[in-house]
C-alpha cells in the first residue's frame, strides 16, 4: 500500500477535520500526528531517524493509504520525490488566525516541553524538531511566526506540480476536495473538529 495523499498544510490549519475528511471518501488509515503520539515507542524513532536525515518512509506509512499534520507535513520536499504519484493538499487558513491558534495550543506545549511528564518527553522533542524544521523555532513572536506561515505555503507551492496540488480551507467543505481526488460528494456534513479545547484534550489522553 503506498501513500495517495498527503497533507503539506501545518497544524491548526484544519488537519484533523481533513484527516476524517479523506478516511471518509476512501483514502484512509490516514496517518496524523496523534497516530505517533498513540505510538510513541514505534514512531518516535522514526522521526526522530527522519528528522537527522535517515528517513525510513515504509516503515513510517506502513499500512496507511494518506497522511496529514505534523510531522508530515515538515517533510513536503521529500515525500514529492519519493511519492511522486501523490497528491498533495495545503491546507491554509489566514495568517494571523493560525498564529493565534498555534501561539495558544502547539507553541505553548513545546514551550513547556521540559516539564512535560517523562514518557512523553521523546514525544515533545520529536515535535519541537520537526517544527523548527519547518520555520517555527522556538522564540518566534507573532509576526515571526506569520512570516513563517507564509513561507511554509509559498515553499509547498514552489515545490509540488500544480496539477498534484490543491491549496485548500477546510471551511469550503466536500466540493474542493471531492473534485481534486475525483470522488463523490457524501450526502452528510464535512467533520469539523480538534478546536483548541479539543486540542489539549488529545494531548493529555482525554480523547
């Protein structure tokens, strides 16, 4: 089974929505940061192996269909080479609502990630890695972080062919999406989900 679709938008652009999106129409296990966090003892080394420039993509997406989130979505470069039949969805919302929902739910976390509990420390470092890697270190302030943003969608658009790209708002529901991975639209509401509240909830285990 090889990935048919993966997401180059970062998180807090509407990837979980997307995630339970795409499982619906056909393209799923879809793989997403809560996968490694379900997983961490399997997926953190993997990362963490990617992420000093020894991916090992089968084992990662062994048994998944797409991928969306971080850490995907840090690696856009190198999934277009070695998927090269994929489709690619960036997922985009405005600058500044994504800095403000980042500044208030991922940044916090890695912020703290010393005093996170010990068997999710190798979890919060994997990530902090992995995001810093695509343009948010830590110690960015809002408009730095929305510099970044930009940065991360115009890179994704410069790297992956227009015809396997859908830039993409998860508020504009099944149409869009429907259309660039030619299926059918299913007659029930487009997911909305993981708020900011729902967030920290994944986080802790909550849900």
């Amino acid at each position: 089974m090889a990935i048919q679709v993966i997401g180059a938008g970062v998180g807090r652009t509407g990837t979980y929505s997307l995630k339970l999106a795409i499982t619906r129409l056909g393209f799923g296990p879809c793989y997403h940061m809560e996968e490694v966090l379900h997983q961490m003892p399997v997926h953190v080394p993997l990362w963490s192996a990617a992420l000093s420039g020894h991916p090992d993509w089968q084992a990662i997406y062994n048994g998944y269909e797409s991928a969306v989130d971080w850490p995907t979505a840090g690696f856009f470069r190198e999934l277009i080479a070695v998927y090269s039949s994929a489709r690619f969805i960036l997922t985009k919302r405005t600058p500044e609502s994504w800095a403000d929902s980042f500044i208030a739910t991922i940044y916090k976390l890695i912020a703290y990630r010393d005093n996170a509990p010990d068997e999710m420390k190798a979890w919060v470092e994997m990530g902090s890695g992995v995001i810093a890697r695509t343009g948010f270190p830590d110690g960015l302030d809002r408009e730095g972080l929305i510099r970044g943003f930009v940065a991360h969608n115009e890179a994704v658009k410069e790297s992956i062919p227009a015809s396997q790209l859908l830039e993409y708002e998860v508020k504009e529901g099944w149409g869009p999406l429907c259309e660039f991975l030619e299926v059918s639209v299913p007659d029930e509401e487009f997911p909305r989900t993981n708020d900011r509240a729902e967030f920290w909830d994944r986080v802790t285990g909550k849900i």
